[in-house]
C-alpha cells in the first residue's frame, strides 16, 4: 500500500480549513485517511500550522511520500525531511 501525506479540505464555502493526514494513494482527497497528522488554517494571518512532528516522521520511515503542499508547509515550519 503506497501511502501519501496530504491535506484533506474541511470547512465551509470559501472558509477553507485543511487537516494533514497519512491516506492511502488510492482514496479521494476528503474520504477515508490512516491518520490526522495535524493542521493547517489559511484564514488567519499569519496561517496557523500544526503537526505531530513524531507521527510525520514515523510516517515517512514506513514509506510516505509528502505532496508538494505539504513538504513547502513542513518547510516553513522548520521540519526537516532529513532528520527523518
């Protein structure tokens, strides 16, 4: 089972509230995912992110791939893909 670390939409019309989560390649961007991972909220300024930075990791040992979105979020957050 390949396994992706992506943001799953939440929120309401044009209120967009995004959950970070470990999902299976496969399912639909807001259906079924392994594990939250944290958040991120757009709206305010500045945006607000939050991990559980031992889950990513743990994650990314097994195999995990971050999108794109989310490493730039991991990036700004100062998690180093490195240290994985």
């Amino acid at each position: 089972m390949a396994v992706k670390i992506r943001l799953a939409r939440h929120g309401a019309k044009k209120k967009p509230f995004y959950r970070i989560v470990a999902a299976d390649i496969e399912s639909p961007r807001d259906g079924r995912s392994l594990e939250r991972l944290g958040t991120y909220d757009p709206m305010v300024d500045p945006s607000v992110v939050e991990l559980k930075e031992d889950r990513i990791r743990y994650w990314m040992n097994e195999g995990a791939t971050p999108t794109t979105t989310v490493k730039s979020l991991l990036k700004k957050k100062g998690f180093s893909s490195d240290s994985a």
